[in-house]
C-alpha cells in the first residue's frame, strides 16, 4: 500500500491540474513533521507522533480530494479498494481534527 500511496502523491505532486495551495499544504505539513517545534513535544509517547501523523494524512487528504477522482485514478498503479481504503484512513482526519483547526487548514489547502 505504502509504495503505491508514495507513488501517487509524487505523481499529483507533479501534475499541472492539481491545486498548488494543496501541493503547498502537504510541503507545510512535511516541514512541520521535520520541525523541531511541535504543537505536542515528541517526548510524549504516542502523543507526540499523533498530531505529526494527523498533518500528513489530512493533508494527503487534501491533495486527493481537490484533484478529482478522474486525475487521481489516472495516476493510481493499484486495485481499486486499495485506493478506498486509504481514503477512508485519511478520511477519519476530518472526524478528529477539531473544526476550527480543519477549517484553517482547509483554507491554507484551498
């Protein structure tokens, strides 16, 4: 699953068709991953990671969601359910991101 996610965003990534602010929102999310300040300290088990994690998934969210079901089954290598499963995990972000921090987020992601 994870090599063809990879595969996926990197493709969406390049496409002229995807929106730059949601290429632009997945670059925030990866540099807030790599970033030393943390809205939770890493120090924190589980925690730490969670909110990391809850970026990058709400981000690919994002990008898949705002380029269409048309460009993102062009660039998608594998089955069918594979690719609904992983909507549905990325999903679940808009179930646990509060709705003020989603809708700040949504308007970065345009």
């Amino acid at each position: 699953m994870l090599p063809n996610l990879i595969k996926l965003v990197g493709r969406l990534l390049k496409d002229p068709r995807v929106p730059r602010r949601s290429k632009v929102a997945l670059g925030m999310a990866a540099a807030y991953v790599v970033s030393p300040i943390d809205l939770v300290p890493e120090f924190i088990p589980v925690f730490g990671w969670a909110d990391d994690v809850l970026f990058i998934l709400f981000a690919i969210d994002s990008l898949i969601e705002r380029s269409g079901p048309e460009v993102v089954a062009e660039h998608w290598d594998g089955p069918g359910d594979l690719l609904a499963m992983i909507r549905e995990v990325t999903g679940v972000t808009r179930n646990i991101i509060p709705k003020r921090l989603s809708q700040a987020l949504d308007r970065i992601s345009g």
